[in-house]
C-alpha cells in the first residue's frame, strides 16, 4: 500500500474513533450504537472506513430516535386472582377511537389544552394535531385512573421525556416506561402494543393507580414502587420537582369566572 494510502487509511480510523467516541458520550451504550460500533471497526479492518462511517451516521439517528430512557424497572409481584382480573378489565380497550376528557367548560378545556401544549417539548411532539391528541389521551386516561393528569405528565417527563420509542436498558418501553411483562400478567401478551400512545398510557396509568391503592395513597411510595426504587428518595423527588413544571394555573378570566 502507497504512502498515500496509509495515511489516508490512518485518518478515516482517527475519524472513526472520534465519532465512536462522540456517539457513546451522547447515547451511551445503547444496544445500536453497540452494533454500529462492531460493524463500523469490521469495516475499518476491510479498508472500507467511509462506507463505514455513512453506516455509523444512520445508526447514530436510529440511536437518537429511540436513545435509551433513564427508567427503573417495575417488579414482578404475583397478583390474587380476582386482582389481576380486575387490572385486566382496567387496561381492556374500551372502543373509544378519540377519547373525550371532562372539562369543566370549554373554555376550561381551551386554556388547559394550551397551556400544557407550550410545555411539551417540540422536538418529540412537533405537530399542534399531535399534541392535541397526545394531551386529550393523557388527560382522559388520567382521569379514567383517577391520576392527576399532571401528575401522569410530570411521570411521563421523568420517564421517558415523552419520546414514543423509549426503551431503558431494564427493558421498559413507551411514554411511561411500561414493563414487557405487565401485557402477559394483565393484558394480551403483545408487549410491541406498548409502543403504541393510548396503550401505553392505559397500562401506565393502570399500574400507577394499582401502586397507590397498596400504599394506601402513599404518593411517594407508590412512585417508588413504579421506579422499582421503593423506599429511596431519589425518584420520587425527580418527579416531584417536574409536577412543578405541570402545575395548572388556569387564566385570569377564567379563575374568576369559575368562582
């Protein structure tokens, strides 16, 4: 091999590593960028750096669409029968193609719409249509639960940033970071169903309300026990802190039409 060559190969590698590099500082060891780290050193091998590096960059966005989230992980307990009966009856699809919240009027609803609309983030929820529909489900299976629907709001912040495709490195999938096993234990055994906006926000809501009821209304232990963190302070506070950003402070006009 030339002199050229060397070096030219010598510099795809330098480049190679300083984007393996970059990668695993910005989504870690997510299982993508670990097959795109293997198959990108193959190619480096085989003196086929650049296609190696076109096939790194598409990795790299699959990675950012579905980077892992931060979520713990929810335990196995077994459930009484006429319990698991019941949860299975809470998460059933109830026909509903467009779920309708209760509002206490319509201009409760427009001002509540908008005001949790400006605070999701739009690089995950771009699209005003989007929004809106993510928003009227969070709030009606919310209130279907008998969840604060901030609070499911502030959850979801913490556990997945309301990205979609989350998938933390315990296995917990979706918008509120649902365990795999929780469809074989309550629902119809199809865990890709979790990537899916309603279903997710159904099993979640669920089995947030299903925590609260072995607390005994115990907020913080009931959060605990969704993180797979019972006891700790540490989740629990994170998502307390984000029930901040969440807060309803309903307009001027319309506080006081409601007195």
């Amino acid at each position: 091999m030339s002199a050229g060559g060397q070096a030219g190969r010598r510099d795809a590698g330098r480049g190679a590593r300083q984007t393996v590099a970059a990668i695993r500082r910005k989504v870690g060891w997510h299982v993508r960028a670990r097959m795109a780290i293997i198959r990108l050193m193959k190619a480096i091998l085989a003196d086929r750096a650049s296609r190696a590096l076109r096939l790194l960059a598409v990795y790299a966005c699959l990675a950012g669409l579905a980077a892992p989230a931060r979520a713990g992980e929810q335990r196995y307990e077994p459930l009484a029968a006429s319990l698991q009966t019941a949860l299975s009856a809470a998460v059933r699809d109830d026909g509903r193609e467009v779920p309708e919240p209760v509002f206490e009027s319509i201009m409760h609803k427009v001002d509540w719409l908008t005001s949790m609309s400006v605070r999701l983030p739009r690089k995950w929820k771009p699209d005003h249509d989007q929004r809106m529909a993510f928003l009227k489900t969070v709030r009606y299976e919310a209130q279907r639960a008998g969840l604060d629907p901030q609070l499911v709001l502030a959850l979801i912040q913490v556990e997945s940033n309301f990205r979609r495709y989350a998938v933390s490195r315990a296995g917990a999938r979706g918008y509120m970071q649902v365990m795999p096993f929780w469809t074989e234990l309550i629902g119809d055994g199809e865990p890709a169903r979790l990537f899916d906006m309603r279903t997710n926000l159904r099993y979640g809501c669920t089995i947030l309300r299903h925590y609260l009821d072995i607390e005994q209304g115990n907020l913080f232990r009931a959060l605990g026990r969704y993180n797979g963190s019972l006891g700790l302070a540490r989740y629990p506070d994170k998502v307390m802190a984000a029930l901040q950003r969440w807060r309803y402070r309903p307009a001027a006009p319309l506080a006081t039409a409601s007195r």
